[in-house]
C-alpha cells in the first residue's frame, strides 16, 4: 500500500504555501489562495475548474442565496451530470 495521493496533495498546498509568502501584498495573498483552494476543490471532485468557474461565475448573480449550496463543485457536477442545470 502507498500513499502517494495524499503525499502528491499535501506537496502540492506546501509549494502554494511558500508562494503565497512573496506575492508583494496580503490581500493578493489571501485572493490567492482562495484560488488554489477553489481550484484543489474542482480537482478532488473532478470538475473541470475553468468550466466550473465560467458558469458559477454567470450564475452567481442571480443565483438564490438559499440554494448558494449548488454552486459548490460535488452539487454542480450532480447537477450538471443529471442534466437540471
């Protein structure tokens, strides 16, 4: 048994860590790595993170805030897999 799933992941957030120390701003810091996280997200529920993005941000505008849920990536792959959205 191996573990180089997690090993690969946990590289991947130490090396976007050291980044986001010399991104020149700490606002751009935080906005960044909002992104990564949104990015890691798309990636760990196979979602295409430029597809996902494009859409959700179209729709997030006119989007209900009780149903805010379904922009989460695994409730706009379901959605989009059932063919509802």
């Amino acid at each position: 048994m191996d573990n180089n799933r997690s090993e690969g992941a946990l590289r991947k957030a130490a090396l976007g860590r050291k980044n986001f120390l010399f991104v020149g701003h700490e606002a751009a810091g935080e906005n960044l790595a909002g992104r990564y996280a949104r990015v890691a997200t798309c990636e760990a529920n196979s979602v295409n993170p430029e597809a996902y993005r494009v859409d959700v941000i179209l729709r997030v505008q006119t989007h209900q805030n009780a149903h805010i849920g379904e922009l989460l990536p695994r409730e706009w792959k379901r959605l989009h897999a059932a063919g509802t959205v």
